[in-house]
C-alpha cells in the first residue's frame, strides 16, 4: 500500500502531455503523482488568444473524449474541414476536404491554455492522482523498486515508476542517461495572431516559400494564428517590421489568399531544432512527448505525436497492471518503446524529408515536387488515404 509519498508513478511535466497521461491512468487504481514547476493560466481576457495553439487530429480528439475533457474544449475549438497546399516555385496545388472522406471535418485548432485548463479539471475530480504545483525537482536517486524525486521545497516522493513529459529539456531523461541527438534547422518559426480582410472559411492553408512554410491556422473566433517558418536571419528581418509592414509582407507572402492581412498581435520566435532520444525507456523510467522526440512543425504533428505517446503508456501500463506484471520492469516498457518509436521515426524523417525537398531551388526538384502535388491532388484514392492517416483514422 502506497504512503502519501509514495507513488506507483510519478510524472515530470504537467503540460498538455503530461496532464494527458495523468488523465487516462487517473480512473485507473494507479497512484499517481504529477509535478509541475509553473502555475497554469486557468483565467484570460475573452478576447484573447494563447500564442501556443494546436492541430488536434482526430485521434487526439478521440484521447480527449476518453478521458472526459472534450465537451469543455469543444466550445473554443476551431474545426477545419479544407486544407490547401501550395509551392511558391510553381503551379503545385493540393487541396484536402472531409467532404470528400464522409466526415465532418479533418481536425481542430485548439489553444495549448484551453486544452490544459479542460485536462485540470478532469484530473481535479480523480481521486488516485495528487498534482504538486509549483513543484521544481532537486534531484533524483535510484531504490531498489524505483525511483526517489527530491523536490526543491525539501519533500521527496518515491516512484514505482518515473515518467519524463518534461520537454525537449528533460531532466528525467539526463537522469536516466539517455543520449540525445539534437540538429538545427538553421531556422526560426514566428507565430502570431492575425485578421484577414476574408473569412478564413474553416480552412488550414499552407504556402512552401523558399525559407521555409508558411501556414495559416482557422480559429474558432474568425481570425488566424500563423506559424511562418524561415532561415533565422529571415525571421528576424520580419520580427523587427513594424505592423503595417509586416501585415504587408505577410499578405504578399501568402498571395494574398485571404485579401489583406488587416491586424497582427503580438509576434514571437522560437528556434527549431531536431531532436531524438535513443532509447525511450531505462529501469522504471519512460519519456513521452517532446522528452523523446521533437520535430519540424511544417505539418503541425509534434503534439500529436506525443499525444499517440500518452495513449499507447497508458495502455502498456493498464494492461500490465490487469496482468498483475509489474509496471516499470523494462520487457513492459520495451512494449511501449517498440510501438512508438518507429512510428515517431518514420514522421520524423518525412518531414525532414519535405522541408528539404520544398527548401530546394535545384530546377528538377522544384519541377518534381510541383508534378508531385498536381498528380496527388488528382488521384482522390490517395488523396483520401493520406487524409485517413492524417487523421489518425
């Protein structure tokens, strides 16, 4: 029997993913503990937008609605049914709908705050999860069965297992010594709030510019968050125009699609870096999300992907506990890492694989990638594949 410091699992990391796992394991007889060093926004003026927002696919939706956190989301979600995808070196246009798969639409457009307060909610009516916030870890130590967390504020949890869902910069992954293999892209992505002169008519639009993508993101309130990839010199250029510039420059840049680019709020870059773990797993530790993998946002997948995380653990860990295995020996865990480290690789690699193809200027390439798209576009079978796969159906 578990003491009120001790845990069957303790999770690192109460953002979206975190909060996430803590949520399917919670109606579970699992203890568990989740530790967070900031206090969340849970209160915000109505008219306004988080910065950090997110494609959820269908299949994080249907995570969501599991664990009982969709109906408070669904309110402040912006739903997207067309996707238009185009290439600034030619005439390459692609054009995803629903209507064309029978659903109603392809996915939502979802703040990171709005996701995180509805997750709060669910995790504050679960009687088996005990959330510690601000809660900053010291150290960590090895037991016999698990793991010792040693917190800043001189209290200590103990963990049957230790779960990693602290970012890119996880101090649960150093512990374990797992090797990371980090590369730059040499760019920085720029994201911002916007008003268009046309409505964005619930559709996901994306431009490939030489520099780097450029998207356009439908919210829920009419206007569109942009996430504007480009070479680091190039995203500081355009961080540095004054507004009506940059609305001109950001009009220019996405032809103009939605008429002018009437208003943008505030403006914020982050570098964007490659990284993998080598291993997800150690004795009684797991990383889930951007701890183990973080990739390239041209297609809006990294939260998706860690969200596919979240559902396949607790499921490894569910099953195993209905087994009466125990919970962190590593044949369990290495079910988890089998299952989603080849897929985590394989999208990793494809965006790599299309930043790379649509940063080109070589004539043969811009000419293939163009054919590419026009072909695509053309055979509706694929088309709907790609769409189901997209979409986590």
């Amino acid at each position: 029997m578990m003491t009120n410091n001790e845990f069957d699992i303790v999770i690192v990391g109460g953002g979206l993913v975190g909060l996430s796992l803590a949520a399917a394991l919670g109606a579970s007889d699992l203890s568990v503990a989740i530790l967070e060093a900031r206090q969340p926004v849970v209160d915000w003026p109505a008219d306004s937008i988080d910065l950090r927002v997110y494609a959820i696919t269908r299949e994080s939706q249907n995570l969501f609605e599991r664990v009982g956190a969709w109906p408070a989301m669904l309110p402040k979600a912006g739903p997207f049914r067309d996707m238009r995808v185009w290439d600034s070196g030619g005439n390459g246009d692609i054009h995803f709908s629903s209507a064309d798969l029978g659903e109603p639409y392809l996915g939502h457009i979802l703040e990171s705050r709005v996701i995180e307060k509805a997750l709060l909610d669910v995790i504050a009516g679960l009687s088996h999860v005990q959330r510690f916030c601000p809660a900053t870890v010291k150290a960590f130590g090895d037991l016999a069965d698990g793991h010792r967390i040693e917190l800043e504020d001189g209290r200590t949890l103990r963990a049957r297992l230790l779960v990693g869902a602290d970012g890119k910069h996880s101090k649960v992954r150093d512990y374990a010594g797992i090797h990371v293999h980090i590369s730059d892209y040499g760019q920085q992505a720029m994201v911002a709030v916007v008003a268009t002169e046309r409505a964005h008519a619930e559709t996901a639009w994306q431009r490939f510019l030489p520099t780097g993508p450029l998207a356009f993101l439908p919210l829920a309130d009419g206007r569109s968050s942009i996430v504007w990839s480009a070479t680091s010199d190039e995203a500081e250029r355009l961080l540095e125009l004054d507004e009506p510039n940059f609305c001109t420059a950001l009009g220019e840049a996405f032809e103009q699609r939605l008429g002018s680019v009437t208003a943008c709020g505030e403006r914020v870059l982050f570098p964007l870096q490659r990284q993998y773990a080598e291993h997800y797993v150690a004795p009684r530790i797991a990383l889930v999300g951007d701890a183990s993998h973080v990739i390239h946002p041209l297609a809006g997948q990294g939260v998706n992907l860690g969200l596919k995380d979240v559902r396949e653990l607790a499921s490894t860990l569910l099953d195993s506990r209905k087994r009466e295995r125990d919970i962190g020996s590593l044949p369990v865990l290495r079910r988890y890492e089998r299952a989603r480290k080849g897929d985590n690789m394989a999208t990793m690699l494809a965006m790599d694989g299309f930043k790379h193809l649509f940063a080109s200027r070589i004539a043969p390439l811009r000419w293939a990638r163009n054919f590419g798209l026009n072909l695509v576009d053309a055979a509706q079978p694929v088309k709907n594949q790609i769409m189901r796969a997209a979409m986590g159906l």
